[in-house]
C-alpha cells in the first residue's frame, strides 16, 4: 500500500458524529501595498460527521478565506487544519490536491459549470479527474442528477437551464466523488427566494442522507438558523 492511498483509506474509517475538520489557531495574513492585510486572525472549530454548520460575519471578515483554506485551495499562515486527525499543512501538493478532489465537495454562489458541457457531463467530469471509468462516471452522474430532481436537463448545456436547475446540478457536482465534507459559499446568493429554498432544501437533504458534514457560508440568518451550530467571524476572529 502506498503513502497516498494509506491516507485516503484512513480517511474513510471515520464514522458518524466523529470530528472530519478540525480548525486550531488559524490565521491568514496577505501583503497588499507592501502592507500586511491580517485577514484571519485565530480562532476555529470542529465539525463532525453528519454535521451542518453554519458560518456567518460581516463582508470582508474572511468567511471565504476561511472555506479556501479548510478546502485545501490556500495555506493558512498559521494555526493548523486537521482532516480527520491529519495535519493537511505537513502534507505535499499531490497529496493535497488528491485530498480535495476526494473528499471534499464545492458549492458556490455561482454554478461555475462549464459552459461547454452538458450537465451530465459536468458532473462527471470531476470522477474522471480522479480515475473512475467513463462508464461509471455516466452512471453515477446520472444518479446525481435524479437526487437533484434535475435528471430531465442531463443532456442540456448550462446556458440552456434556469438558475436553480444550474445550481442543483452544481450540488450534483459536488457529491461526484462521495466527499466527507461538503463547503458551500453562499450556496443560493445568486438565486430569487423561491429557488433558494428549494436549493437550500436540496442541500440539507442530501447531507442527511448522505452522513456527510456540511460547512456553509451565508448572510441569510434564516438559512444559518437551519444548521446544527452557527459560528461567527468577528474581526478575522473565529468565534
């Protein structure tokens, strides 16, 4: 068994209601101008498995930042991000992108599919990144798509689909390859009220039925009212 694959299959064993994210410590601190801009400032949180957390703070207080980092998109300049008992910061760049594609899924405020590609074929597209066959690929997007109550639009482009259908299909996206964790920015920001919900819905869902954790970002205390545990940044401070 290789390093890599030892990782991942330690990864799997972690069972309901045991932490999945562990955030110590964190701080993030970029220079602009030749200044530095401290955007997090310390702080954290855990999150378990079949957990739904809510994260809320005022623009610019490094909500997004925070979703970078905790989705292996940024290092943190200090602190510690742990992945079920693992220091993802001592962890080489193959190993963390091989972390991401597997066992973390992305929801955004916008669909960011390619505009390209079908449906169907945006959903598999991140199982094809990570070695699944084409066929299975096809299968198991298409399953996707059905829990998304959007398996009618399989074969459509994205320009040739409403707002909520592009954004279930992005949910459909993120579940590709079965993550433990589930990061999601303002997962319904770009949609009317009534298509927020029934995304937001979707969400909550497929998060249940999946046993997965699901760490959200929002401005809506409605939506944030809905999760497990509500956490706040303040000044770049994780509360």
């Amino acid at each position: 068994m290789n390093k890599m694959t030892g990782i991942l299959n330690s990864l799997s064993k972690i069972q309901n209601g045991e932490v999945v994210l562990s955030v110590r410590d964190i701080k993030k601190t970029f220079i602009e101008g030749g200044q530095p801009l401290h955007v997090l400032r310390g702080g954290g949180f855990d999150l378990h498995r079949g957990e739904i957390v809510a994260m809320v703070g005022q623009s610019g207080s490094g909500k997004s930042t925070m979703l970078q980092c905790v989705g292996l998109l940024d290092k943190p300049t200090g602190g510690s991000i742990l992945i079920s008992g693992m220091n993802v910061q001592k962890m080489d760049e193959d190993t963390r992108t091989q972390i991401r594609r597997k066992k973390i899924g992305f929801v955004y405020q916008r669909h960011n599919l390619l505009s390209d590609f079908t449906a169907v074929e945006n959903v598999m597209l991140p199982m094809l990144a990570s070695g699944v066959s084409e066929n299975d690929a096809y299968v198991r997007a298409m399953k996707l798509l059905k829990s998304a109550n959007v398996a009618h639009r399989a074969n459509h482009l994205p320009g040739q689909m409403s707002g909520g259908e592009q954004q279930r299909t992005a949910v459909a996206r993120a579940l590709a390859n079965n993550p433990d964790i589930l990061l999601a920015d303002e997962p319904t920001g770009s949609l009317d009220p009534t298509h927020a919900g029934v995304v937001f819905d979707l969400l909550m869902d497929l998060v249940r039925k999946n046993k997965m954790a699901m760490l959200f970002v929002t401005h809506d205390m409605n939506l944030a009212k809905r999760a497990d545990t509500i956490i706040t940044i303040n000044n770049g401070i994780v509360e």
